[in-house]
C-alpha cells in the first residue's frame, strides 16, 4: 500500500517518450500503452530517480495550481494505477 513516504521508481519493463507536455508509455510484457497529460508527464520525469510520494507532491505543488491535501489523494491514486498496470513499483 502505497502512502506519503513511499519511494518508487519507473518499472524496467516499460519504455515511454515525450510528446510536447504529454508522455506515452509502452509496458512491454502486456504491450499496453497510456498516455499521461501535463501533470502526470512532470511526475513521470521526476520518477526518473527514485522519489518519495511527498517530494513528487512538493513538485506537483510548486508547478500547477493544486492544493497539497488533494495533490496528495491524487498522486497516490495515479501511482497506484501505474503500479497495478506494472509501471512503477517500490523501492525498498
């Protein structure tokens, strides 16, 4: 279960590029593919590194206009999709 400070990183079995503001992603064992808007493209850069829930907030924050209670709910929400699809996974 996925909280506040929980790190996560990209999955290796994923491949994805820019497109403007927007990424697409290819998971490679199911060949499903997603497209992320403006805002899940900056938190997908930022997973470029290992980061916890709370910094990828902070960013979220700072860049669009979300207060951090409801960027919070959301980014745990986004996370756990990406990572029920096989996305992103924990760092120990």
């Amino acid at each position: 279960m996925l909280d506040a400070t929980t790190t996560v990183k990209k999955s290796e079995h994923q491949v994805s590029c820019n497109l403007d503001d927007e990424v697409a992603i290819l998971e490679t064992k199911s060949a499903l593919y997603f497209g992320l808007n403006p805002v899940g493209a900056h938190i997908w850069q930022l997973l470029d590194q290992p980061s916890s829930v709370d910094h990828l907030c902070d960013s979220v924050v700072q860049h669009f206009d979300v207060e951090p209670t409801t960027c919070r709910t959301d980014i745990l929400r986004f996370l756990g999709s990406l990572q029920q699809a096989g996305l992103v996974e924990e760092v120990a």
